[in-house]
C-alpha cells in the first residue's frame, strides 16, 4: 500500500503536469480522455446531491424571480422592489433579475466571447495562461489548483474591468471589447442593486455605493467541457463569493445550485435573467441581515456549459480601507457579530484556503 507522503508526492506531480500544459480542462477534452484524471475525484461525500422533498411546495424551494422594470422611476414600484429585494437576499441570498437593462444581443455575444476565447487554438490561449493575480489578464483551471481537495472540471478567463479596465492590447482579441461594453452594463445593474438593498437596510439610497461597494469589478468566464464521468467530480466546489455583490450570466445548460435549508436547490435557466447573490463582504457589513449562501455546479456529460461571473470587490488589489458592520444598523440587541478587516486581507486569507467546503466568514466571527 503506498503511503500518504508518496500519494501526495504523486498528486503534486499530475498537478504541476497538468498546470503545464496551459490547456486547461478543454486541453483534456481535446485530448480524448474518456476517464477523468485522479486529481479531478471529488470525495464522494462532496458530491451528494440531498433534493427538496416532493412534499414541498414549490415555491418553498425556487429561487425568487425579481422583474427591476419601473424600479429606478415609479415610487410604487420601487417600494415594492426594494421589500422583494430585501426579502430575498435576507432568505435566499440569491435571486434571479430581469427586465435588468442589459440587451439580449450584449449578453448573446458576451456568452459567445468566452465560448470562442476557449475553443480558439490552444497556442494562442496558452498566451494568456497565468497563475499571477496582479496580472491584467489571467486565463487558468482552478485557481486553488495547488491547494483544494480535488480540482474541478472548469477553465476560467478573468480581469478587473472597473475602475481601471485593462487597454484593448492586454484582452483576447476574441473577447476583449464585449468583456469591457457588458462589463459597464453590470456596472450600471450593480449600482441599482447597491441602491435597493440600502434602502432595504433602511439606509439612505447611496450608503453603499458610499462605502465602495459598487466601485470595483473582477468579471471571470468560465467553460465547463462537457466531463466524461460527471458523477466523479464537479464544475465548482461548494463555496460563498469573496464579493459585496456577484452578477452571473449563465447559458441554458444549468448545474448551478444552492444550498437552501439543508438542500441543493437547482437554479433554473431564466432566458434573459441574470443571477445575483450575496457575498461574503455584504454578509460582513449587514452583520449578517443578508447572506452569502453556499453554491456549486455540477458537472455535465453535456457542454460546454458557459458562465460569466460578476464580483463587485476590489479582491486582491490593494486597498486599505476597513470594512465591518455598519454603525447604523447596530444596537445593544444586534452587537456586531464580526470584526473589522480589509478586502486585501480576507481575499488573502480566501485564496489561501480555497475551496474548501467552509465559510471564509468564520475566520472574521467575533
């Protein structure tokens, strides 16, 4: 029987050998495996699947469907969208948004730039493969690589597009100018939402805009290839985003669910709809009014599965301002629950631990 040193040593080796290819997951699929390689196993424990019981009402377990129309010019309308807006992110820490501003044609051809940055020649994504987070671009798999449990079955094109886009000859030239024209867009969704869930709070409109939240932008495209054997690995670990706000695009295949009352609860494919969740930060600052839920997807024998995620947070550029709960919403019933730190410092310390099936929050619990 081999022992735990020559098991970890091995691993460590197919990782740095699968690292180097600079392919990717995608490289795999061009290759022609047929069985996914070791250091995708996921243990199987992380890979079941306990589904709301048929007793349930449906609406019981749907992640709630927000129509923004009408909501930044009619007071009625805004009343109502700011009470629906707070009761999800309260409850689910997730909803779907439509009638949100973005046309289907900017998102159509967002989706179809990650798919082709992915599937162009491999000479020419390999230029763009990175494991440095200061760099302007990074194209990689897993950005825990090193560090997780088991990798997952997913390829990942990422920069920051706000404050400080990067210039037209730092992006694929496959993607580059919708990455930045949807970028604005969500930028512009974003700040809508920091202004709703304010005044749900009952803070003035601009609070959270006022505190940054809404100033900084990391968009990421994710490819899942379609995976051989699905049911031994997945697309994206369980975990909650290291983010004040995340705005996912997500094609029509599905896999992505989220942990609500002891389940995985599928989130549906809305044509036209964005999906938005809490993340850690918005946890932090609410004292944990809003939550950031646990989500994964699973993996497809179908594919590829197309996603473009949206997280407003500066992550890991430096930036020393201090974040805790909110003054204003504490009081001798609800003491803060968390202590202050800055974003460099808790993405630091999220990096570090990867995907690892725990909250990152409960590094920062008083």
């Amino acid at each position: 029987m081999e022992s735990t040193a020559t098991v970890a040593l091995d691993r460590s080796t197919q990782l740095k050998a699968f690292d180097e290819t600079k392919t990717g997951v995608k490289g795999l699929v061009e290759a022609g495996v047929s069985e996914i390689p070791a250091i995708f196993r996921a243990p199987p424990a992380t890979i079941k699947t306990p589904k709301p019981p048929s007793s349930s009402s449906p609406s019981q377990f749907t992640i709630p469907t927000i129509d923004l129309q009408g909501g930044s010019t009619d007071s009625i309308s805004r009343r109502d969208l700011v009470e629906k807006i707070g009761d999800a992110a309260e409850r689910w820490g997730f909803f779907q948004v439509i009638n949100h501003g973005i046309s289907l044609d900017v998102m159509e051809r967002m989706k179809e730039g990650v798919r082709e940055f992915h599937e162009q020649d491999p000479e020419v994504r390999k230029r763009f493969y990175s494991r440095d987070p200061s760099s302007k671009m990074v194209y990689h798999s897993n950005f825990d690589l090193y560090s997780s449990p088991a990798a997952n079955w997913r390829d990942t094109l990422g920069c920051y597009t706000a404050p400080d886009p990067p210039s037209p000859e730092d992006l694929p030239a496959v993607c580059g100018e919708v990455m930045i024209e949807y970028s604005k867009e969500v930028m512009k969704v974003g700040k809508l939402l920091f202004e709703l869930l304010s005044e749900a709070l009952g803070l003035n409109t601009n609070h959270l805009k006022d505190m940054d939240c809404a100033n900084s932008l990391l968009l990421l495209g994710n490819y899942y290839p379609p995976c051989p054997q699905p049911d031994l690995t997945l697309g994206l670990t369980k975990h909650s985003d290291n983010s004040f706000l995340t705005v996912l695009l997500q094609d029509h295949i599905g896999g992505l669910q989220v942990f609500h009352d002891q389940y995985w609860v599928d989130v549906p494919s809305v044509p036209g709809a964005l999906v938005v969740n809490a993340g850690d930060l918005l946890q932090l600052i609410t004292n944990g009014k809003f939550i950031s839920v646990e989500h994964r997807v699973l993996a497809n024998v179908v594919g590829p599965r197309i996603s473009v995620a949206c997280f407003f947070s500066t992550y890991l550029m430096a930036n020393p301002r201090v974040y805790g709960p909110i003054k204003e919403l504490l009081s001798e019933q609800n003491p803060p629950i968390y202590r202050d730190t800055t974003i460099t410092e808790y993405s630091k310390f999220y990096r570090s631990k990867g995907f690892d099936g725990t909250s990152g929050l409960l590094y920062l619990k008083i």
